[in-house]
C-alpha cells in the first residue's frame, strides 16, 4: 500500500529533518523513517474506521429519536437501511481492521462532532436519497454508495484534511495518496470473502520495504560523494547559494540513480522533479532537471551506470 511515490517523499521529509536537527545516528533515522511509514499506514485504517463510525453515529441518532419523550410516528419507524449495508456490516466485521485496531488503538471520539456534521451531511444528500429510495438491494448497491460516499464527501475534505493535520504531523502529505488507496480497498470488497476480506498490506512486497531502508542509506552514507558531484556541475552556483532542500533532494535522486538498477532513469527523475514542485519551486525544478541530466549523462559515458 505505501508505494514508491510515498517513500521517497518521506525519505527526502526525513533526511531534512535529520540536517536541521544535525541528527547523525543512522539507527534512529532508519527508526524515524520507519515511524513515519507505520504512520501512513495508521492513516489507511484511520479512514476505513471513519466509515464506521459514520455508520455508529446513525445508529446513536436512530435511538435517540426513538427514546424522546413524545416521539413521532417517523421516529418510531426510521430507515435503517444504512445501518443494514452489506459492506459496510462486512467492513465493520473484518479481521483485518479488528486485528489492526487491537493492536494499535484509535478512535474518532474526540472528533464526534466533525462525524455528526459528515453524517447530517450525507443524510441531506442526494446521493443518499436516491440509495433509500433504490429497491436494489444487492451487496454491490451497498459498496458503491459508500464509494460514492467516499468521494462526494470525505476525498478532498478540507474540515478532514485540517483534523488529519492537527492528529499528526505525519499525516500532512499522505492524505491524497491514502485515500486513493481507501477508494481502492473499496472496490476490492467482495460479499462471498466475508470477514476474511483483505486489505492493503503496508508494503506490496518485501521488495518496496528495502528500498525504502536502503535509499535512506545510501543516500546519508554517501553523502559527501554525492554532493561533490552535485557541485562538479553546478559550476555557476556556489554551494552555499543552493537551497537545502533542493541539495537533499538532487542527494537522494543520485542515489537512486545509482544504486537501484530495475528502476529506469526517466521514472527517477520525473518522481524527484514532481516532489521539487511541491516542497520548493518551478525554478529549482528547472535547475535541479538541468543538473541531474547532466550527471547522467556522464555517469553514462563512464559506464557508471547501464540502466535506460
């Protein structure tokens, strides 16, 4: 689920901090990268609970209104179709998310009040209108309104984003991509798996956990060399002139380029100049394009490296 995209961001968030900090003990780098990425993670199943508890705060109204002291004929007897949705009832069932949250508890207790507004909104919706009024009662009726839900409501949220920010400070970049991955996981749902449904391991494969380990090292460890290549073909700047992040950044691209051979040079650099625009500027990106190419370039000529 914590893609490539994710880890080198954080490996460049990381590696950043450590400087400021001048932090130079590798193990507790390699353990704050490590915290930031089980961070992601918490993310993921922060946002599939919100689901839940969307569903929880209906059923808390539904008894509420039951228990006025002169409740309605409509209070009596409200629609209880949410509280009835396949998916989310095999959601809420599912070993993986119990396990999970046994494990590393939490909860949305202390945002009730954003959850009771989210759910009032959804209630008022049209989108819900249309689902109570679908004689459709299929397991895939169910998932998509949730789907729909999730992105009509809860995908791009600035009241959410703002929770999420304040809840950790990890969580300001992972947002979009996680909830890329809970639409995803949605989709994935299938009646007959029951509670045994799977969801997102944290890495795809063993193979995306060491490379999120190994360009952190590689990119600290070699560090001097790297940044004496990055200064050879800077020749009109003066080191001290190049921004910090813009430095890192070159810093750890290089030891991408070098050090994992499978990944084409193309996808490397356009993923470097994709986080130079988000995390410093449109000029930087064009200078840092400029001065990866050329090293490249002659990285190439020296048979340094062979990949494409």
């Amino acid at each position: 689920m914590i893609n490539r995209v994710l880890i080198r961001i954080r490996v460049v968030q990381i590696l950043y901090s450590a400087h400021l900090s001048e932090n130079k003990d590798l193990k507790k780098i390699e353990s704050e990268l490590s915290f930031s990425l089980q961070k992601s993670y918490d993310l993921y199943f922060y946002l599939l609970l919100l689901l839940v508890e969307i569903t929880e705060a209906y059923s808390k109204k539904v008894e509420q209104r039951k228990s006025k002291h002169l409740p309605s004929l409509e209070d009596m007897n409200p629609n209880t179709r949410l509280l009835e949705n396949k998916f989310i009832l095999q959601l809420k069932s599912n070993k993986r998310l119990i396990a999970f949250l046994l494990d590393r508890p939490m909860s949305w207790d202390d945002n009730s009040v954003f959850v009771k507004k989210l759910l009032e909104n959804i209630l008022e919706s049209d989108t819900y209108k249309d689902y109570i009024g679908n004689k459709d009662r299929s397991y895939e009726t169910d998932r998509e309104f949730w789907r729909k839900i999730f992105r009509q409501f809860i995908e791009n949220n600035e009241e959410l984003e703002s929770i999420l920010e304040e809840e950790s400070l990890y969580w300001n970049d992972d947002i979009d991509i996680i909830e890329s991955f809970v639409l995803k996981t949605i989709k994935r749902f299938e009646e007959e798996k029951g509670e045994d449904q799977e969801l997102l391991p944290m890495f795809k494969d063993a193979e995306d956990n060491e490379f999120a380990v190994r360009l952190l090292r590689e990119s600290l460890l070699n560090s001097k060399e790297y940044n004496e290549m990055i200064a050879q073909y800077a020749k009109n700047w003066e080191s001290e002139r190049i921004a910090l992040m813009d430095q890192l950044i070159m810093q750890i691209a290089i030891a991408e380029i070098m050090n994992f051979p499978n990944i084409p040079i193309s996808v490397t650099l356009n993923e470097y100049i994709n986080i130079v625009k988000v995390y410093s500027t449109q000029k930087s990106a064009a200078f840092i394009n400029g001065i990866l190419d050329s090293i490249v370039s002659d990285l190439k000529k020296d048979q340094k490296i062979v990949k494409k």
